[in-house]
C-alpha cells in the first residue's frame, strides 16, 4: 500500500501545481494579441499537459505493474461498474450517433451564441482560446485531442485506481477525481467548474458503463472540439450571415 499511497500523493501535488500555473498562464494568455504567441502557448499547455496527465499515469501504473488496466478496467472497480447500467461497447454505429448528436449540438450552440448581444456579459471564460485562424485552429484540435486521451487516462483511471489501493470505496474514488477534474479547471470560471465537474460525472458514468476509457475518450474529444472548433465556426457564419 506504500507505493500507490506514495503515487497518489505525487499525483494530487502534480495536479495543485497544474492549477497554479495553468491560473497564471491563462490570464498571460488572455493578454496577448499576437497569434503567433497565442500558438506558442497552445503547445506549451499541450506539452504540459501530456506530462502530467499521460506520463505519470503511464510510468506510476508501470511501476505498479498494471498497465493492463488501460485496456480493461481492474477489478477495483467491479463494485462501482456493478452499480451503473451496463453500455454497448463502442462499435462504428454507436460512434457515428454520439459524432451526429455532438455535431448537432454544437451548430444549434452556435446558432444561439451567434443571437447574443455582444455586450451581453460572458459567463465562461473560455472564448479567449478560440481560434483565430487555421493555424490556431490545429493547434486547438491537437490540444483537444491530447486533453481528451491523457485526462481521461488521469481521472477515469489513474486517480480513482490509486486511491481504491489505499482502501476507498470505488463510488468514493470515482466522486472525488470527479470534483478534482472539475477543480482543474478553475481558470474558467466557477460556471467552467460547475460545468466541467459535470461532464467529468458523464465521462465517470460513460467510464464504469462501458468498462473501459474508449467511450469517455469519444466523448472528451468531442465536447473539445465542439466546444473549441464547431460551435465558434457556426456562430461566426451565422454572423456574418446576418450582416
């Protein structure tokens, strides 16, 4: 039990850390005008973030000696995989429907965005990391894609694993990486919070129903995208449409 007490130390401190920084770096970020610094710093939370939310995962669970967990979830997890409803295993169908119904969402956000007064006070401080330009717009898409693959690994696995070896209750494990992935995300605002704590109980849910961290991961990159790509690009057309 020493090992993974120790780990999970290592983790919570890495992600205080993160936060701090990532506060900071926001609010530099928010500054600056000049897209080829906004690009930098694009690449800078990505590298970071994979780091912190991919390679300790993978070095601490190799040093457990369970990097099988990432492909089948342990069997600390039976209770809590017990308690929800089981979810078909991700088949081209079922990834086709969550791809439409995102889609769908996010050109019907965009329409709305697109009706809001333009001095109508924002509530999630999020529009700064918009993309500007194509450029940006990959690096984006890299940023989401990475956050959706080593978060997911991070808090649906990794977190609620290490703290089930030190003697938490699998619901316990899952409801405290939970508010932490929703802490994580503070430099967006206490709505960012609330809403990000929110989709981390989604992603939690997806996670035990399904068995596995592929769904969750669907899901992640598609709200990224969606949230960061689509829905900005429809409420831009949709603007300029009604210029």
């Amino acid at each position: 039990m020493l090992l993974p007490a120790l780990l999970l130390a290592a983790a919570l401190a890495a992600c205080m850390r993160f936060v701090r920084n990532d506060v900071r770096s926001f609010a530099r970020f928010k500054a600056a005008g000049d897209t080829g610094a906004r690009q930098r710093s694009f690449l800078r939370w990505t590298r970071r973030a994979a780091v912190t939310f991919l390679g300790m995962p993978l070095l601490g669970l190799a040093l457990l000696g369970r990097l099988d967990a990432i492909l089948a979830f342990p069997p600390e997890f039976a209770p809590a995989m017990a308690a929800v409803p089981a979810m078909p295993s991700l088949s081209a169908g079922y990834a086709a429907g969550v791809l439409a119904a995102v889609a769908v969402g996010g050109i019907v956000g965009g329409l709305l965005a697109a009706r809001r007064r333009p001095g109508r006070p924002k509530r999630l401080d999020i529009d700064a990391m918009v993309p500007r330009n194509r450029a940006e717009a990959l690096r984006v898409a890299l940023l989401g894609a990475n956050a959706a693959v080593s978060e997911e690994l991070f808090f649906r696995l990794y977190l609620p694993l290490l703290a089930a070896l030190v003697g938490a209750a699998p619901w316990l494990a899952f409801l405290l990486s939970t508010l932490l992935f929703g802490a994580m995300h503070r430099y967006q605002g206490a709505l960012g919070v609330v809403l990000t704590t929110l989709l981390g109980a989604l992603f939690a849910f997806a996670a035990l129903a399904s068995g596995g961290l592929a769904v969750p991961i669907l899901l992640h990159l598609l709200v990224n995208l969606n949230g960061l790509i689509l829905r900005p690009a429809v409420k831009v057309l949709a603007r300029r449409r009604a210029d």
